[in-house]
C-alpha cells in the first residue's frame, strides 16, 4: 500500500494504475475507520481491480466548530486497519486540499432543506466541495459511501448528476454494533453507560416500523415518545420521508425514517426503512 500526502502523487498513483488497465474504486473518508468503512473498503476491493481510500477531516463541512475539534484524528491505526485492503492511502493536508480556496457553491435543491440541511448550515455544499475535488484527482470507476449518511448519498448523486461525471455511486448497508447502535466515528466519543444508551435508537426505530395498523403520523409519534423517555436522549428530528426524493410522505410505501439524536453532546445519526 502506498500512502501519499500530496494531489500531484495521488495523481501519479492514479496515472500507474490506468496504465496498468487497472478499474479504480474509491473510498472517501474521515478517517477513524471502523468496520462499517472496512465493509466498503472490502467491497470496493471486489468490485475493482485497485482500491483508493482517502482519509481527510474536511474542515468545509463542519458547521460547528467544537465537533470539527473534537473529531477523532487516528491516521496510524487508519492505516493498520486498512493493511493490504487498498493499494493507495490519500492523506492530505487541509492546505494540500484547499491550496485552491473553496469557493464553489452547489445547489442540491429540495435534497438539502430539509434534515440535516437546515440543522447544519453549508455541510453539504462542503460535502459537495470534497467529494468533487477527489473524484477529479482519483477519477474513479466507482466511489463507495455508506447508507447512514443517507442524505449524503442522495447529495452525492446529486453532484454526479449536475457535474455529468461518469463514476458509479454505490450505497453500502449500515453496519450496527452487536448492540445495534449504527457504527460511526462519532460513537468512540459516547461513554461506556452513552454506548449502551445509544442502541435504544435503533430499537426504538425498528420497533416504529412495526406497529399494527401503521401510519407515517403513528410511526413518528412513536419515535418521538419512546426517545423522549430517555433522559440521555435530546432529539433533533425524527423525519420519515419518500426515500427517493427525502421530501414529506403521507404514505409508508418508500418511505425511510431518519433520526439525528443528541446523546450527551455526541449527535448520532440514523435511519430505518419502512
Ligand atoms: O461521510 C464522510 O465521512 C464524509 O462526509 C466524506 C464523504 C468522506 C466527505 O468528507
């Protein structure tokens, strides 16, 4: 595995690679890997014949700066997880990223006003910023994101779509700990008692989709009661939606629910389908 720091040796890596008749997948990260991100490294290494992971904490999508400080930064142990599951590492520096100051605005359109658009303020246009500028430096066949962030994954075919780039978008399943709790960096900063608190959103989520006679008012009301009974639990939003368009249902049929819930000061997100 070669690990490079700089655009212009990713570049070249890449060059070696298409050289080599070789497909690329690419799997953009935050770092922090755990085994949800291990699962579409996997994934993308059998889909593709070479494997790019890039492990950036993007300062531009962060809307607020104490979670952008308290971020877990792990390159180390990253890079020991990834082993020989990829063939290229890209960690670049923020001045490596923006040494071309990130200036580009997005329109995502109705995908972004509601969720977790409104709550956190420029997160997907600096999502959208990112993701272009790696796959214009990777250009891969196909880039791997994971069905937590589904939002993003909607915003990120999105950018596909209006920026007319040819890679394939491929969702990969959540990945739960054995508790349930949806795996994500963010979860390392949750306490032993938070950790077990947390998987009451998953159970409370699939028990909402089980409800006799169910409705899309039921299944929320559901929700929001069981969350509220713990007093761990703050709740953002407990939205279901047309999992297509992520705008408002007045039917289960397509529908997925989507949670962002404060447990202490750590915002875990979530969602389940109908
Ligand atoms: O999902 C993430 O970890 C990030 O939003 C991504 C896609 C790597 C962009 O920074």
């Amino acid at each position: 595995m070669l690990i490079v720091n700089t655009v212009k040796a990713l570049k070249e890596a890449v060059l070696q690679l298409k050289n080599d008749g070789k497909t690329i997948g690419l799997v953009p990260t935050m770092g922090a890997l755990h085994d949800g991100h291990l699962s579409l490294i996997r994934r993308a290494g059998e889909e593709n014949d070479a494997v790019v992971v890039s492990i950036f904490v993007n300062p531009v999508q962060f809307n607020n700066q104490a979670d952008l400080i308290a971020y877990p930064r792990t390159l180390e142990a990253d890079v020991e997880k990834i082993g020989d599951l990829a063939d290229v590492v890209f960690a670049p520096s923020a001045e490596e990223v923006y040494a071309v100051p990130p200036t580009e605005k997005y329109d995502f359109g109705a995908l972004e006003q509601v969720m977790e658009g409104p709550q956190r303020p420029g997160h997907f246009n600096g999502v959208g910023i990112i993701v272009k500028r790696l796959f214009d430096w990777t250009t891969p066949d196909r880039a791997y994101f994971g069905e937590k962030d589904y939002q993003q994954l909607l915003i990120i075919r999105s950018l596909v779509k209006q920026c007319g780039l040819s890679v394939q978008i491929v969702p990969c399943p959540i990945v739960r700990e054995p508790n349930g709790l949806a795996m994500s960096s963010r979860n390392k900063r949750l306490s032993p008692a938070q950790f077990e608190v947390a998987a009451n959103i998953h159970r409370i989520m699939l028990a909402s989709t089980q409800l006799p006679d169910n409705t899309v008012a039921k299944a929320k009301a559901y929700v929001e009661k069981e969350i509220a009974k713990i007093s761990e639990f703050e709740l953002e939003y407990y939205a279901i939606a047309d999992k297509d368009s992520l705008q408002s249902t007045d039917t289960l049929n397509n529908a997925i629910g989507c949670i962002a819930v404060w447990c202490g000061d750590v915002r875990l997100i979530d969602n389940i389908m109908y």
